[in-house]
DNA sequence: GCCAAAATTTGAACCGATCCAACGAAAGTG
DNA sequence: CACTTTCGTTGGATCGGTTCAAATTTTGGC
C-alpha cells in the first residue's frame, strides 16, 4: 500500500488555519490574540478548523520575533547545570531569584554547560532578555561572554576589583570575614587555619597567602584579606595561619582538615569561606571526636539554612541571599539603560553553637 | 543642546552590519556561522564593522525561527517557582533532569506561575523543545495544556488511570505503598495511621478512605490503596485507621498529628505518603519526646537524602528518581513520534532506623 | 433609500536571522 | 585562448507569527 501522507507532515501553521478558514492570516492570528475583536462567527469557525487540523496555538518562535520579549531571564553559571539544585547558595539564591520573577510573570532559562566552548555558545544562544551571572567560579569569562550579548545583566559576587562598568551586586567580603575572625578572637583564640574557597581553576591542596593574593576570584581573596586584617589587628603572626584551598566539597575539605591537623599545633579556630565547607568541616570532626565548640571552633560564611539544623548549628556571616536575589531580578527587568551600578550588600554575623571560648 | 541622536536607538542588526562592511547580508551571517567559508579580508572587515556597531552577534531569536529547535526542554508543575528549589523531591529530580540535560547540551526552563491563567500562558509561550511536567498537583489541568502545545511531552508521577494516551514516567505507587505497610505489619504493628498527600486542591484536614477514593490525584489514590489493600491482608479494619490529608508542608502535618494523637488508641505506626511528611512528623514527634521508633514507628515514600541523615534516619519507599529524570529527558529530546508510552518503575524499601517492632 | 459612523476584515510590511540556487571571478587544464 | 573547476558572494525566499493603515461590510439615523 502507498501511504496516504508523505511520511514527514510539515507542522501546521496559522497560515493554514486561515486558508481552512478562509479568512486572512491577520484575523486568523486576531481570533487567538485578540478574540474580542473578531466576529464570533468568524471565531468560532476558525477556531473549528484549528482544532480539525490539530493546531496547537500560535508559536511562540514566531511571536518572538515580532514581539521583541522573551519575558524570561538567563541565570548563568560555570558549574554544572546540577549546581543549581546541589548547592545550598545557590538553591537559597535561585529560590530567591524565582520568588522575585514569579511575582513579575518573568520565566527562568538555566544556562551552562560542560564544557567551555559549550558554555560560550549557550550564552550566545539564550533565548533571555537579560542574565543574572553566578560568579562562583570562572567569573570574568562568563562576565565578559554575557556582556558581550549586549543585553542587561548583573553579576552576582563579583570579583570586587573586576571592571568597574558591569552591574554587579555583591556583598562586602572582607567586612564580612573581618566580622568572623573579630568573633573568634573575642573568644581567646590565637591558633587558626583557614579553609578557602578555590581561588583559581586549579584544583585544591595547600596554599599561602601571596598565592591567594594572586586570586582569580577576588570573592575568595578578599575574605582571606579581611580575616587575615582582624588578626593582625590582635597581633597574631598571620605568616604562620595554614591556608588550604579547597573546591568546596567534601573530598578536599576532608583533605585539607588531614593537612591542617597534621601538624604540631593543630589550630583552636577555623575560618571556613563557605558555609558548606564548614558543614563538611564539621562531619570531619565529629567522625574523631574532636569537639566543637569544646576543642575547636569553626564560622562559616554564607547564612544557608542547613546551617541552621547541622551539628552543632553553626555561626557564620550571614548574606543577605533573598535581598540579592529580589535585587537581581529587579535590575534585569527593570533595565532602562540606567548607568551600570555595582551594590555591596551588608553582612551580619550569627553567632549560633559552633563557636565557643578557646580551650587554651 | 539638542540631542544629536534619538533616545531611543533601534538595536543593531546583521543587515546594519552588512550595510556597514558593504557585503551581503548573506555573507554577514557566515562570517557569524561559517567563518571558514568567508574570505579573511572580508571576514575581518565585517567583524570590525561589528565592533564598531557594538553589534551583539547574530540575534537567537532571528535564528530560532529558521532553525526551528530551541534546544531547551521546559519543566512546568502548578507549584510556584522556588518549589524547583524548596521540595526535596523536586531537587533530586530536577539534579538529575539537569545531568541528562547537560550530558546532551540542552537547556532547562522552568515553567510556572503564580496563578492559572499565567500558568496556561506560560505554558502556551515557553519556548521549548518539549515538557517535563510535574504532577504533584494539579496535574490533569497541566497535561491538558502541554499537550495542547502539540510538543513532546512526559508526564512525571501522573494519575496512573488518567488519559492512556499520554507518555508518563512514574512509580508503582501501590506496590510502593503495599511495601511500607508490610513492613510494619512484620514488625507486629496493628494501630496505624496515615498521612496522605493532598487528593484535590481544598486544603487540609482529616478525611475519609472514600474521600480519598474520589481523590482528583491519583497518585494520592494509589499509595491509600496498597496501603489498605495490605493492612486488610493482615485483617487490619482499615476503617478505624485514620487519614489525614496535609499539604505537604510543616503546618497540615503537624496539624494532622495534633488531630490523630489527640484520639484515644494513638497509632503505633505511621505511613507517610512523602518524605517530606515523615519528616516533618519526626519533628513534631521528637518534641513531644516521642520516641522513633520505640513508641512509633514511620515510613515515609521517595527516597530524598535528607532522610538519610534525619534523626532517626528514614525508612522509606525509595523511587529511582535520577532514572526517571534520566529518562524523561531522553524521551523529550529522542522524540521521534514514536508512540506515546506509560512507564512504571520499580520502587524499593530502604530500612533505616525509623522503623522498628511495635512496643505492644 | 441614502449617508456617516462603527465594526470587521484584509493584505502588505516587518521582526532578524539562515539557507540556497545562481552567479561572477579567479585558478587550473588541455 | 576557450573551458571547466573551485571559491566567494549575492539576493531572494523562508521561518511563523503580529501589526496597522486601508478597504470593506454593517449598523444606525433620518
């Protein structure tokens, strides 16, 4: 038997329903954007023959066009698009970030990649009138790939020393790791070590502080530059603080406490640049019974909610997550050609059970 | 001082480019697409021209249109946005939908809203290849929509008695559910109780296994009847057993429990139809020094990591859910007209510590 | 029955690109 | 030098809608 139909059928188009119709194509589109205007008649009949012939609506890829709006902002990373829903920053930031466009009808696009080049092409390709840009790692390039779209953006955590004329919102980092190591050093601790965040693209282990002070990401550098002000401040021999760089999970964080409490004189404090190291820090401690706050203390930074039920609860800087986010959302949709503008955010810090007087 | 230019400035296009560098359009464009095939000179000269313009490259949603694929597959549910970051069972899901995307280049965007008629607006102008929709509530109404898009689609967790004709991915709720309940008959558990999932869109509150057998969602529906139908097998009166229906949040299930441990025979065990449920209920039991499982026993359905390190840590019903993402995006992105099919997995007990022999 | 006003409908222009058949020029061949 | 290839470029057609000024039909008033 010859078939009936070709075997590919080109997808329906108004321009059929008009023609099945008989009516224009500008009354056929009228009857689904406007139905008000056209003579019920006249709708009712294209509307018949619309669903006689299987069509599924208008495209949106053709409205698009004319319309000029996708209605939908871009949230870009570098991470995996997984990030978004492992990492508790970002689920905090994201749920923010959705509150603030569900309120506004706005849609959400996930952009990233496996790779680089990937990367750079689904940022060209993006259907999105403007990205808000996570800036955890490999921030400038994607800063650049999305500027270089010529649509509104901002940046979220950007490296503070970064170009000046990007949008970027961000929170003050060294106010906020001068808060943590001010608190620890009120409590009588001398003996610290630091548990960073990377600080390039490369890897984890042991580092020192002229290397971080090369950092790619300056978010990193500049909690390591206000812990290390607050404990110069009190006289403590910053020289002498191990630093491990970490890429913020749980294999190199559990590496870097191996490396830190190697040595001799193990440290009474921790100063974890994120709050999922320090909940990783904590797991590690626990497993050999070394006590928090009893034998060391840790702060961690960031304020996500799993801070709140680990144990022990832990102190860290809060950021105010929701606010950015509102504020991100805000700035995209928003967007009038308004000067590019760059808001430091405060911190706060919340002292919860896992800090604690020095035993010394 | 007048203006010199016009406030507002149409955005540059290829053709303005191309104008600019004296070449064709045609040519234009495979500088952008096909460099290779342009001659260097020309090549340079339309790029500087570009640069110049402060053109953005080729606009996506010119592309889009003669392409035809948007390269995205769109997620909806009836749930606002952030449920895609807040429930547990959404992120488990939604991290493995991310992985298969990312393995194949795709993007994701979230569809949602606020309000019903949004929703449907949303879904009718997202710009996809495709939906993955969420069921957990309000399901019919979302599979309606999608499938009027004429997309492919797949439905996550639908009514297993809904419309055959739709491709849906989803558990044997009531093998599941027949699982948890001999589980705690085994363990000589003879007082249950149940805390249901919402059945229809009306709230919270103590309800009846004929309610629940008129429930608008199914999947409701199925987890009641594998657990009655195994609590009968053991001569449980399943009419004595009381159901509350909750929302899945803190306060309909801590609600609930204030309602069944008011009566006087209060349950030995608890079936709790998510995760999110039981854990919840851990809650309100601990702070009523409740002891799980030695005054109580509970089970929850999915199997999220937070019951892993919940005090105790939950027996459940585990779902395989990073293969049903995994094979959802394979059935949206491998789309080639082929039939529409239903898939049930098989889903799993895992026995942790919330479970254990009935103190009677 | 005639005319202006109101209500509908039409069809061309446009949105911003990609694709491709056709063409011109340069290079290679006999 | 005529003749085929090869390479690069051109410009029209197309993707699937929306919009709007102009044309047409209806309605209403007298």
């Amino acid at each position: 038997m010859a078939p009936l139909t070709s075997g590919k059928t080109r997808p329906i188009r108004l321009a059929d329903i008009a023609k099945a119709a008989g009516v224009s194509h500008g009354t056929a589109s009228n009857v689904f954007a406007r139905p008000e205007i056209v003579r019920e008649e006249v709708r009712e009949r294209v509307k018949a023959a619309a669903e006689a012939m299987g069509y599924g609506g208008p495209d949106p890829k053709g409205r698009l066009l004319r319309a000029g709006k996708v209605n939908a902002i871009g949230v870009a990373t570098a991470e995996p698009l997984s990030y978004f829903f492992d990492d508790p920053f970002a689920r905090v930031m994201m749920a923010s970030i959705s509150q603030a466009c569900d309120a506004t009808g706005a849609g959400i696009s996930l952009v990233s990649a496996a790779n680089k080049e990937q990367l750079a092409w689904n940022i060209q390709s993006a259907l999105v009138d403007g990205f808000i840009v996570f800036c955890v790692d490999g921030g400038s390039k994607l800063v650049e790939l999305a500027r270089d779209r010529k649509l509104p953006f901002v940046a979220l955590d950007l490296d503070s020393d970064d170009d000046e004329a990007v949008a970027a919102i961000g929170v003050d980092n060294i106010a906020g790791a001068g808060l943590a190591a001010r608190h620890l050093t009120e409590l009588g601790h001398r003996r610290f070590a630091v548990l960073a965040l990377p600080c390039a693209d490369a890897g984890f282990g042991p580092t020192t502080r002229e290397q971080m002070e090369k950092a790619l990401y300056s978010g990193t550098r500049d909690r390591l530059r206000g812990y290390f002000a607050e404990l110069s401040r009190v006289d403590i021999d910053v020289s002498h603080v191990p630093i491990y760089e970490t890429v913020n999970d749980e294999e190199s964080v559990w590496a870097g406490l191996d490396h830190i409490f190697a040595g001799a004189e193990t440290p009474t404090a921790i100063l974890a640049m994120s709050d999922r190291i320090a909940l990783h820090a904590l797991d590690w401690l626990r497993q050999r019974d070394i006590t928090v706050p009893g034998d060391v203390s840790i702060v961690g930074f960031d304020g996500v909610p799993e801070g709140a039920v680990s144990k022990p609860p832990l102190t860290t800087i809060v950021q105010p997550i929701a606010e950015m986010g509102r504020l991100a959302v805000k700035a995209i949709l928003e967007n009038d050609g308004s000067p590019t503008s760059r808001q430091l955010l405060p911190v706060e810090l919340l002292v919860r059970a896992s800090s604690g007087p020095s035993p010394a």
